[in-house]
C-alpha cells in the first residue's frame, strides 16, 4: 500500500489529529484524495460518484489552513478540529463557485449565487470542499440511476447501484474519495446508501440541520446530514453543520448537544433498545436479518435491555409518505420554468407562449421519475381529492408520530436493519417503481416523525457478501444517543471483523490515463 | 373595444338590488419584505431590490417579517376582528411569471384576523355598517410589462418584462362580506368604504396608503337581484379599482352593466372585468369560477404564527385614534359647522386641510383653499385632489403673500395654477409672471380721478353718505388696474379723495 493510500484511508478524526500534530498538511492529504477521485471515479468502469471537481479552490483552502497552522499563534490555536479535512458536497446543495445540478437537465451549467447554511459552515471551519456528488435527480429515488448526468456504481461490486439518493456521497466516502460527505435525507437518502456501501451516515433531528441551500424535494421531509466511515466521524461532522439558522424557520432554537462527546463516551450498558416488530422478518433478505440479529446479540452483551415494541401504524408510512413527498415536490419544483435561470427549451413550432416555453423546459429538463412524481402530487393536492390524499396522509404522519412516542415510552433507542435488501443490480428495478419505493420502508417513518436516524455498517450478508446496514433510531433532539449507541455497537463489530469493514471491500480498479470524467472536465471541452 | 349595453342608473335601482363584496389589498411598509432580508421600495430601478429568495432561487427559504405580522394585527384591530390564536400561511399553486416560485404564499383558510366590522358614514351622516369577513396576508408578485401586441395584456405581446422590486412586498388582503341594502347608495357606499380602509390603514401607519402607487387596490364584486329576492345574482369582479372616485364609477358601471344583461334575459357571467378610467367602463377579463384549483396546501417552510394574547393587548395598546374619534376632534379643534366638515370629508381632504394646518396655515385659510380652489381643480383634472401635488407649504406661501398684501386671491389662484403647472414656487412664478399687486398711489389715484370724472353722480352719491355707493367706483379702478391693485388700499384713497369718513 502506497503512503497515500494509507493516508485517504484514515478516518477525518485521524486526519484531524495528524493535522494538528503537523505529521502531515491539508495539501498533502487533499492532493491525495484529488489523486484518488482522479484515479478511481472516471472511466465506463470508475465509481462516478462526483459530478464536479472542485481541485483549485480545495487546494487554495488546504494551503491556507496549512499557512496558518506553519504561522502558529492565536489563530492556529482557534482552528477549527477538522480544519483541512476535505468533504465533498452532495449537489443538492447550493455552493458558490461551483454549478449545483441537483443532478437535473434543468439545471445544468447553473451557478448558485449564494451558499447553503451548511457549506458556510464548512467554509467557516476552513474545510477545503472536493467537490460535488452525484444524486438521483432532486434527490428522487433510492439508487442514484435517476441522476441525469449517469449512475454512480457501488464500490463493492461496479455493476451494482450504491443506493440513493445520496449514491454519490456514500460512494465516495466508500471509495476512500472522501472522508467526510454532505448528503440529505428525505426519506433515507442519507441511510440506505450508507447501509449498501459499508458507510455511516446520520439524519438528523428535523429542524437541528438548517436546510437553507439544500435544493427543496419535501420540505417537511428533507434534512442535511453526515456521511462518513465512522460514528465518530459523522458526529464530528454534524456539530460542524449543525445548530439554528435564522434563515430556516423551521430550524429549532436548541443548542446542539455535544455529539462528539456522546460518540467518544459510547455506552449502552443498562438501555433499553427496542426492536421494531414492524421493521424486520419477512420481506428482509436472509443475510440482512442474520446481520441483525447478530448485532443485537452484540448489544444485549454489553449490557443493553433488548425490548420488542410495535408500531402498527408503519405499515401505512410508505403509502402516506408517497403522497406527502410528491405533494411538496410538485409545488417544490414549480420554480424550474426556464424563465429565470437554468435550461429553457423553446417549442418546436408556434405560438411561442409562456406556458408552451414553460411546458417545453419542463418537458425536456425533468426525467421521468421527477415528472412521475410531480403529477402524483399535482394529482393529490387537486380540489376534490386533497381531503382524501393529502389530508389522509398528513394523518397517518400523526399516527406514525404516537407510534414513535408510545415505543420510546418503552426504550431509549430503537433498532432496525436500514434497509431490507443488500445492493441490488444497477437497471434491475429501474423500471418497477414500487419495487425501488419499498427500499425505503424502513428509513421512511423516521422522516414522517421528524426523529433522529443512523445507519451504520452491520457486516456482510452470507448470501452476497455485501454490506448490511444497521438502522438506530432516537427521539425527537436525542440524535446524541444514536452516537452513544452506534459507537459501541461499531466497536464490537469491528473487534469481530478485526478492522473496519470497508477493509473487507474489493480494491478498485484505477486508472492513471483518463482523470474523472467531470463537468469540470466536460466544461472545458 | 365593444362596448356592453348599460341602463341607467336610476332605472337599474328601479328593478334591481345590488348586493357589493370588496378585496382591498394593502401593501404594508415595512423596511423589508414579508419572506426576505431585500428592502421594500417603490420605485427603484427594477430588479434591484431582491435577493435570492425574492429570485425564488433553488435552495431558499422564506422566513416571516415580524413586523408585517404586527401590521397585520393592528390591522385587524383596527377593523373590529378576532385575531387568530395561532393562523399558518399556505401555498397558491400557479404558473405564472410574476411569481418566480411559481406559487404564491398566502393565507388560505386560516386567516391572521375574522369576524369584524366598520362603521362607514355616508354623506348626509347615515352610518353604514360593512362587515368584515377576514383580513389575511400575503406576498405581492412582481410587476409584468407587456410589450408590443394591444392594451398591454399578455396575449399577443411580443415579449414581456418582469420587474420582481414588488415580489414579496407584504400585503394584508381585507375581504368583506356581502353588503347588502345600500340600494341607490351603493356607489358612495363603496367609495366611502374604500376611503375608510385607506383613512385606517393610513392613520395606522402601516402603509403609505397611496392608491395611485398601487399602496391600496381594491377588487369590487358587484351582483345584482330582483328586489325582494333573497339569493344572490351572478358576480363579476372588477380588478385593480386604484381612484376613489374609480370605485365608485366601477360599482355604478357594473350595476348598470348588469341591469342590461339581466334585462336582455341572458345570464351575467361570472367572470373578472378590466376597469379603464378613460372610458369609464370595464371589459370582460378572464373567466372565473369557483373551480379555479390552485392546490392549496399549508407552506411547509414556514412554522404556525402564534399570536399571544398578552402579544395582541401590546399591539392593541399602541393604536392610534379611531378614524371616527379623529374627525369628531378635528371638527371641534378647527371649529367647523357640521355642513362645512362633511363637504370637506366628501371631497377626501381631510388629511390635506390636517397637514396645511399643521405647516401654518389657520382652519379657515386652509378650508378657503382646498374646497375653494382645489377640489375643483381636481374635478376638472378627474383625479382625487390628494393626487394633484399641492403641497401644504404652497397653501401657506401664497395665504401669506396675501396677507401681506402682495398678492390679491385672484391672482394667488392663478399663482397655484403656476405651481400646479411645474413653474416653480410661488414666489418665483409672482416674480416671472410680473404679479404683484400695485402699491404704488401714484398710478391708483390716477385711475380713482379718471373714475370719479367719468361717474360723476357716483361720486355725488358718496359724498352725499351713501358709502356703500363705492363699489362702483372701486370696479372700475380694479377695471382699469387689471385687477392688479389692492382693493383695500382702493377704498381708502377715494374716500381720502372724496374727504369722506370710511
């Protein structure tokens, strides 16, 4: 293994602390990752999970932390701890000086001209930013093959999806393209790519994130959140993003808890955790459910209190959230019209109208699960059917709330396995939309109930020897025992598999011909 | 243009009985927007005033003005109604260029102020009660300039511009319910109406409650039915009624209007109507219906307003003088007869003679001025006198260039219509136009000989006693100055001539 590769495996906490004892520069360890993405995520076989580089200014913002650590002094000491680790930034999210696609037609080539909340934090903590990861398009699907700039492939085998939306920001992460990613979460955009890569990735609290920036899928629905290799990691990440912005009104006034220290601390021992009857058996792939089982075991020796709880009303979650999303998508993505900014596709014959211009941009900027689900919502929200569709569903979002709050009367945290399959082929359940929503069975409520999820690596199913995720669920601005738990439970797992699991995944391939095929790269064509 | 066939108005009233509903919208002025951080100003250069969220750029969010809310509040108030405990803002879903989300945000079914009231004094003192179904708020869209194709619509323009300074400007929107029983006064009703909103809003100072900006707009619906018929007639809604005297053509055109159709057998469609003030008339708009469907949903980016009752009782406290209350105390404070304050009200210059008052002028100087010389001026010109930029100063230099004998009131009217014509200021259009009156006694006694030689039997007269004989002799001395002499001075030099006591 080559110096570097050592180096763009180490978690962001490692790097921090190299960082800060000058064993190593922020330039060194960008320039690594930069050599990384180059070498891995371009080419028909490369992993694909970055839509755009962003090496300038990445390396300009690593120079500058190094310059100021080498000067020493009040302003090396008041540096932020992940100061000149890098991130990549899942391209939902608004950035200045780089396009932001939200991985649509409509908005190829756009510049935002401002910053989401989250990345003047990052900036603000002086994390030199990678670039931009792919999605599936406005973050609308489970396996990042809606993206229209092409699918990200899983790095545990090419020719499977990395799940989705956040595919890209997972991948990356996996890859070793990244330490640390940005993703957001609607309905477990963060968590199913996390569990079908062997990464971590956390939803946060509604509210706890701001959502400022972040291109609107749901707006009652999205969150930004961490994605990384550890439970340490994504806690570190998510007190940099966290914590209330006035430019969100529905980001909460509380203080962010010290998640660092819940994930260092790490401590089951006398908790109730409960298993969620609803979310595990049948329709679970066999190696999922073993994976499961075996982490309970985990917990249950290091002196947790197993508790079944049931929550009967999950099962009306997925049909509900299919309503709600789309009803806020519809209304979401109204604004790409093609009269202000972004693509603007002219009709082919005359009259040229407003509305022909509009529906001719829409027509041909939107794929087609964006436009599916549009008319869905379109369809939900319409007089006469709004009471039945929408109001129901805004219902059943109650009912899933008691159930949450009747099973934390029971136990502190709950578990479940994040996702009912392991990766699935890329192509294999493009064309069957119910078959790719049920993906999300388990990550969905969370999202309807505005509580804390985490997902974490759980090991390999037997039967595919791909990754299993392990879902932690916590009360509404509890998120800090999601790292208590999944800190413990990652250790223990980990002392198992002798080492982390992605040590277990294949090498890729890389390629020193061809760099990543990026829209940097397109753009300079 | 076609024109619709119209009764008039008295045999409309004959057959008919109007039942009026109003929208009024008031642009609250805040410092900034009621979603974003961008200023709130008329008339910048467009596209200035706006920041990413009023662009409705991918990724913003809106976040609720607090001060609106208050304006709202006092508002509502202020018209008698229920404030909600706690109310939420919703999204109108349509695709139209002047909203750049292509959804308005907009209270729906859970308005901030219901249930209230205002009492609307009539000419001749009837007070008229107008119930009020809601106030809510909203956000206004940016302003569209049609260019090329006719009348500035949309249809058929070659291109349009869209200037977004007004796109998120906070609106409060006061509904009515229907105003039923006004009969034949139903036009005044209406004008009256309007003019209290306005006078509220005003007197609030929550906006700047300029109609000709665009500050108070107001959308009449007008319906007619046979007398003694309880269900209502068919609707039209005529938009953008933005002149006092506009609303109360507007509802007299429609009711007229109506009358027609209802006379020809046919059905009044339900639709809106375009107002033009030069032909006073409206013309068909777009056809509405109940039906229009613009997928109302609660805004999911914004949290509940919950407004306190503690929070309302502040709000409450800080209001200032019911409309009503004011005009008792200014009548009483510039010691007007009942007849002479309710003219000055009628003609909507109240505030004016309130302001020409408080820059220096006396009660009677400032009455004098605006219902003698300026009320008409305006009726001439078709605005409201308000609109034609007298400026109280103005009233003041030219009262006080006659009272100090420099100018006469004949030629101070033709000083205003200098100033009205953009001359300058008084003082300067005294100066070019070569007014001012003669003090010279040299040239006057010439004139006073030239009349006593010519009316020799007038003189007589005066001599003789009969004093008040004078004004003949006066005339022609006026006559002969061109009214540039100071009548008063006039009088002295002939009696001084004639060796008579004044």
């Amino acid at each position: 293994m080559t110096e570097n590769n050592v180096l763009i495996r180490l978690s962001a906490a490692a790097l921090a602390r190299k960082l800060a004892a000058g064993e190593v520069t922020s330039v060194e360890v960008t320039q690594a990752y930069l050599d990384r993405i180059a070498a891995v995520d371009g080419g028909p076989r490369g992993v694909h999970a970055f839509l755009h580089v962003n090496t300038e200014e990445a390396l300009a913002v690593a120079a500058e932390v190094d310059a100021i650590r080498a000067a020493g002094g009040a302003p090396a000491a008041e540096l932020h701890e992940l100061a000149g680790v890098p991130i990549a930034v899942k391209d939902l999210i608004v950035t200045i000086g780089q396009p932001t696609t939200a991985g649509s037609k409509i908005l190829e080539g756009w510049h935002s001209p401002y910053d989401a909340t989250v990345v003047k934090r990052l900036r603000d903590a002086k994390m030199p930013i990678l670039g931009k990861t792919n999605l599936d398009e406005f973050a609308m699907g489970s396996s990042t093959e809606h993206s229209a700039y092409g699918p990200t492939r899983n790095p545990w085998d090419l020719d499977r999806i990395p799940g989705g939306s956040g595919g890209g920001s997972a991948a990356a992460v996996a890859a070793f393209e990244a330490p640390l990613a940005l993703g957001t979460d609607t309905g477990g955009s963060i968590r199913q790519p996390g569990a079908v890569t062997g990464t971590v990735g956390v939803k946060p609290t509604y509210g706890s994130v701001s959502r400022y920036g972040a291109i609107a899928m749901a707006s009652s629905l999205d969150q930004i959140g961490p994605v990384s290799r550890t439970v340490l990691d994504s806690a570190l990440l998510h007190q940099v993003i966290g914590g209330h912005d006035p430019h969100d009104s529905t980001s909460l006034p509380d203080p962010l808890e010290d998640l660092v220290a819940a994930a260092r601390l790490g401590n089951v021992d006398g908790m109730k955790i409960g298993i969620i009857k609803e979310l595990h058996g049948e329709g679970y792939q066999a190696g999922v459910e073993n994976r499961f089982n075996e982490s309970l075991e985990l917990l249950k020796q290091a002196g947790a209190e197993i508790v079944e709880v049931s929550c009967p009303n999950f099962k009306y979650a997925l049909g509900a959230y299919y309503l709600i999303m789309p009803s806020e998508a519809s209304s979401n993505l109204a604004k790409f019209d093609g009269v202000r900014y972004g693509l603007r596709v002219l009709p082919k014959d005359a009259p040229l109208t407003i509305e022909r211009v509009m529906g001719a941009t829409r027509a041909a900027g939107f794929g087609d699960e964006v436009k599916r689900r549009i008319i869905l919502g379109t369809y939900a929200l319409s007089a006469g059917y709004y009471d039945a569709y929408y109001g129901s569903a805004q219902k059943v979002r109650t009912l899933i709330q008691r159930d949450f709050e009747a099973a934390f009367a029971q136990a502190d945290v709950l578990i479940s396995p994040t996702a009912p399959t392991t990766a699935f082929k890329l192509g294999e359940k493009l064309n069957d939309p119910l078959a790719m929503y049920l993906n999300d069975v388990a990550t969905i409520p969370a999202n309807m109930a505005g509580v804390p999820g985490l997902s974490l690596p759980g090991g390999l199913a037997d039967e595919d020897g791909l990754p299993v995720g392990i879902q932690l669920l916590a009360p509404a601005r509890q998120d800090a025992r999601l790292y208590r738990v999944g800190a413990v439970l990652e250790s223990l797992l980990e002392a198992q598999w002798g080492g982390p699991l992605l040590d277990k995944a294949p090498e890729l391939a890389t390629s020193v011909v061809e760099p990543a095929e990026t829209l940097e790269t397109q753009e300079a064509k | 243009m076609s024109t619709d066939a119209t009764l008039s108005f008295e045999e409309a009233m004959e057959k008919y009985d109007p039942v009026l509903g109003f929208e009024v919208h008031v642009e609250l002025n805040t410092k900034t927007k009621m979603f974003s951080s961008a200023p709130n100003v008329f008339g910048d250069e467009p596209n200035t005033n706006v920041n990413e969220v009023d662009l409705g750029m991918p990724g913003v969010l809106p976040v609720v003005n607090k001060t609106a809310i208050e304006s709202s509040i006092k508002i509502g108030l202020a018209l008698n109604c229920k404030i909600a405990e706690t109310c939420r803002f919703a999204r109108k879903n349509y695709f139209y260029p002047d909203t750049p989300k292509n959804f308005q945000t907009s209270q729906y079914d859970e308005p901030i102020a219901y249930d209230g009231y205002l009492d609307i004094e009539l000419s001749d003192g009837t007070v008229f009660r107008v119930e009020i179904e809601r106030a809510h708020m909203e956000e206004d869209a940016g302003k569209l300039t049609h260019m090329g194709g006719a009348a500035g619509r949309i249809q058929g323009a070659d291109y349009s511009l869209v200037d977004y300074n007004r796109s998120g400007v906070p609106l409060v929107e006061i509904v009515t319910k229907p105003i039923q029983g006004a009969g034949s006064r139903a036009p005044e009703l209406a004008k009256a109406y309007v003019a209290a909103v306005r006078e509220i809003v005003k007197n609030l100072g929550v906006s700047d409650a300029k109609m000709e900006r665009g500050n108070v707009r107001c959308d009449a619906n007008v319906s007619l039915r046979p007398h003694g018929r309880e269900r209502f007639g068919i609707r039209s809604e005529t938009k953008n009624v933005n002149s006092l005297r506009a609303v109360e053509h507007a509802v007299r055109y429609e009711i007229q209007r109506h009358a027609a159709v209802l006379d020809s057998g046919e059905p009044v469609i339900q639709e809106t109507r375009h107002w033009h003030e030069d032909t006073r008339s409206t013309t068909s708009g777009r056809a509405k219906s109940d039906a229009d469907d613009y997928r109302y949903f609660p805004e999911p980016d914004l949290v509940p307003i919950v407004a306190s009752r503690e929070w309302v009782e502040e709000l409450r406290a800080t209001l200032p003088e019911p409309p009503a209350e004011r005009r008792k105390r200014l009548q009483a404070d510039w010691g007007y007869s009942d007849l002479e304050f309710r003219d000055v009200v009628n003609a909507g210059v109240m505030d004016e003679i309130e302001e020409t008052i408080a820059a220096g002028a006396t009660a009677t100087v400032a009455r004098k001025w605006w219902m003698g010389e300026i009320v008409g001026r305006a009726k001439n010109a078709d605005v409201d006198p308000g609109q034609l930029g007298v400026k109280p100063e103005t009233i003041v230099e030219l009262n006080k260039m006659v009272e100090a004998g420099k100018i006469n009131n004949k030629m101070a009217a033709e000083v205003l219509d200098g100033v009205l014509a953009g001359e300058g200021t008084p003082a300067e259009i005294v100066e070019k136009r070569g007014l001012a009156v003669v003090s010279d006694d040299g040239p006057l006694l010439e004139a006073i000989d030239a009349a006593l030689a010519a009316q020799p039997d007038v003189a007589d007269k005066i001599r003789g006693g009969k004093v008040q004989a004078i004004g003949a002799i006066v005339g022609a001395v006026m006559k002969a100055t061109r009214g540039q002499a100071d009548a008063g001075r006039v009088r002295e030099l002939i009696l001084e001539r004639l060796g008579v006591e004044g």
